[in-house]
C-alpha cells in the first residue's frame, strides 16, 4: 500500500484527528489491562476469548485510560487487522503501516500498539517480538481463537506476556449496558453479547455471529473440507446443553466416524463457541473415561438458534451458571468445577477452590415436591460423599434455608447467587 493510503486507513482507527467510540466501560477488563501495560516487566497482553466478545472496545478503552493518564494520543497506534481495506494482511503490511506511522505520527517515541484480530494476519508474532526485543513497543493484542495461545506463538512471545481471557458481558455487566431495565430474566434469553443487548435484532445478529465463528475460527483455521457435519454437530451440542454427552453417542446420532466428532468437538471448543465440563472424580482416568457436559458460553445461541426458550428455560439457567463458572476459572487460580453423577443421582456443579468444595443444584423452580425431593437427595448423598458443608440450590423465585439430616441446604435465588460470586471473586 501507498503510505498516503494507509495514513488515510490509520486515521480512521486512531485518536490522533477525532474522538474515538470507546463504548460502555468494562472496568474490570480495562483496569487490569491498564495495569499491566503500565508494569515495566509486562510487554505483551493478549486478550482472548470468543469472536465479538467486546475485546476491541476494551482495548481502545485502555487506549482512553492511558491518555487521560497523560500518554500522549501520537504514541499509540490502533491496527485493525478486519479492516477489508487491507487487501494484503500479511507481516510486509504490518511492516509498512508501522513504519508510515512512525514516519508521519511518532518519529522516535516508545509506542503502545494495539493489534486487533491478529490471527488475521501470518506471522504476526513475529512483527511483535521484533518490536519487543528492540524496545521500541509494548503489545496490546486482540484475537478470537486460541490460535493466539498455540504452543508455537507462546515459544516465540515467551518471557514478558500475559493472557486476558474476555467474556461476553457477565450479569453485573449486563445491568449495567441496560441501565438496570433488565434482568436475570432477560439475560437467560438474550445472553451476553455486547451488540445484542444493545440491539432490537437480536436473533439476526446471534445466527451472523454463529456462522462467523464456524466460517472463520473453525473453518478456515482447521482446513475443513465436511463443512455439514461441523455444523450438524455444533447445532446438536447447542440443543444439548447442560445433557452428558460423549464422542461416541455423538457419532452415533449424527452418524458421522467417532474420530471426526472428537475433532470437531476440539475445534469449536478451541472456538470459544462451547466448553465441556468434566465429571468429578478422585481418579483422572475416571474424569477422562466418564461423559461429558457440554454448555455454551453465551446463552443467546441455545435461546436463539435452538428450540423455544421457554421450553428449556431451565437448562437455560443451568446453562448461565456453568457459563458463570467458566468465565470465574478463567481468571482464579486454583478455581475448578465438575458435575457429579453416582447410582443415577446427579449434582449440578461441583465447584473445587483450592481444598473447599462447594455443591450446586440448579432448579428454575421447586414448586413441584418430585423435582425437590430429587435435588434435595443427589446433593446430600454427594455432600456426605465430598463431606462437604456448602449447599446450594439455585432456583429463579425461592430463598431459604433448610436442615436434613445435620446439613444446611441453602435455597438463592440465581440473580442474587450469580452477583455475590461475582463480587467475591473480583469481578
């Protein structure tokens, strides 16, 4: 590209000539990324997590941050690597839009550089750890897959890097994108997805967003030739949400060879589109062997791409939980969670921080004495099996507490449960 060229494509990305659309603040993402950047030991954050998560407004809001914080506009550099006037996206390009910028913009300032959607271009890690080693930049880097975090880019970025995980707005959040006029209720059914929250075309933008995700991370990343049977698989583990599901039943339902199901099921977790959680057990080969419960991240697509929400408006809550959950051991240390199934009994979640067990059982309602006798059962026989003391069932219209057989059993009601372990853990 001509340098007049790319100057008129950088302009329109940077702060340097107008104010920027920095969004609604995410304070908790912004703030630790605001941070690290300033950590003189930190060159390199990388943000990750699935596609349209929000990870480029959080970035260009830690790019507001650092300038109300007195870094000059000049020396930081936007790169948005989706922007379709970039014919060639390859290393040269980055080369010639960050050599225009120095020439035009920054002629000898250390810069902040934030690279959105890097997985866009080849050897993009490259460019970054050229810049790093020389100590001209530090890298604020966006991407939606975990190509970001393949083995062969962590060697080359080794040393100074930290990676971010981004959610879709998480219930806290979501309140606050919709001034507190909706709630839990709203936000099992539409999920978390910044845009659709904020949009009355809700349903349009969720099935663009599934086949973005399925054409460009899972796709094209892995070179897929059986395009159908990814997405029969990917729509059967989207209304399957919250069931216990292996490989092999997979393969049976959708008849397609067991090895092409696992493949499949590692690409579109690879994704970010879902996530299984394992079956608790002291033994790792029994957690490996036994079947899996798959969830989506986001609840908009089992709500909008599958059946009637309100004819699985509890797997739907249970759903939001293990999202919760998830987006929780992405940033704790030591914080993980299983589902537990013995003699036909099931628990929700079994969730192991550190050496404390906490047991959760999710419920839309208890109304019905058959579903509570049968909730109330599976999670004292675990409790007595883990010896653990912190009980809860999760339900949408009840609190309470209850005591059986020596145990508390604590009724919360989801919205109220979801917010206190947000706030416990930092978020």
């Amino acid at each position: 590209m001509e340098d007049k060229n790319i100057m008129e494509v950088l302009n329109s990305w940077n702060p340097w000539n107008h104010k920027l659309d920095f969004g609604i603040k995410r304070e908790f993402y912004s703030k630790k990324i605001t941070d690290l950047i300033k950590e003189s030991k930190i060159n390199i954050v990388i943000e990750t997590g699935i596609r349209r998560a929000g990870k480029s407004f959080i970035a260009k809001q830690v790019a507001e941050a650092l300038i109300k914080e007195n870094t000059p506009k000049e020396n930081i550099l936007i790169i948005n690597l989706e922007d379709e006037r970039l014919i060639n996206r390859d290393y040269s390009t980055l080369l010639e839009i960050y050599n225009a910028y120095r020439k035009n913009i920054n002629k000898d300032k250390n810069c902040i550089i934030i690279l959105d959607e890097a997985q866009e271009v080849d050897r993009w890690e490259h460019f970054v750890r050229g810049l790093t080693e020389k100590e001209e930049a530090k890298f604020i880097i966006t991407g939606s897959s975990s190509k970001l975090l393949d083995s062969e880019y962590s060697t080359l970025l080794s040393g100074r890097h930290i990676v971010l995980y981004v959610h879709p707005l998480n219930l806290i959040e979501y309140k606050i994108f919709t001034n507190n006029k909706k709630g839990i209720k709203d936000y099992i059914e539409e999920g978390g997805f910044p845009a659709v929250v904020l949009s009355d075309n809700k349903i349009d933008i969720v099935r663009s967003y599934f086949d973005t995700i399925i054409l460009k991370d899972v796709i094209s990343r892995f070179n897929i030739h059986n395009n159908d049977e990814l997405i029969r698989l990917a729509r059967f583990y989207i209304t399957s949400i919250g069931s216990r599901v292996t490989f092999n039943s997979a393969s049976n339902f959708l008849k397609i060879p067991v090895k092409t199901a696992y493949n499949f099921s590692v690409y579109l977790e690879k994704s970010y589109l879902l996530f299984f959680v394992k079956r608790f057990s002291f033994s790792i080969k029994s957690q490996d062997n036994s079947p899996k419960k798959v969830y989506t991240i986001d609840n908009s697509f089992p709500s909008m791409l599958g059946v009637n929400p309100i004819k699985i408006k509890g797997r739907l809550l249970e759903n939001l939980i293990a999202s919760t959950l998830y987006l929780i051991s992405k940033h704790i240390e030591n914080f993980n969670f299983y589902y537990w199934y013995e003699n036909n009994r099931e628990v929700d979640f079994v969730i192991k921080d550190h050496h404390n067990y906490k047991l959760v059982q999710v419920a839309y309602s208890i109304n019905d004495e058959k579903t509570k006798e049968r909730e109330v059962s599976a999670i004292l026989d675990c409790a007595n099996r883990l010896n653990a003391e912190n009980l809860y069932i999760i339900t949408m219209d009840y609190s309470g507490e209850e005591l059986i057989n020596g145990r508390t059993i604590s009724y919360v009601k989801a919205g109220n449960w979801i917010e206190d372990m947000l706030i416990a853990y930092g978020f």
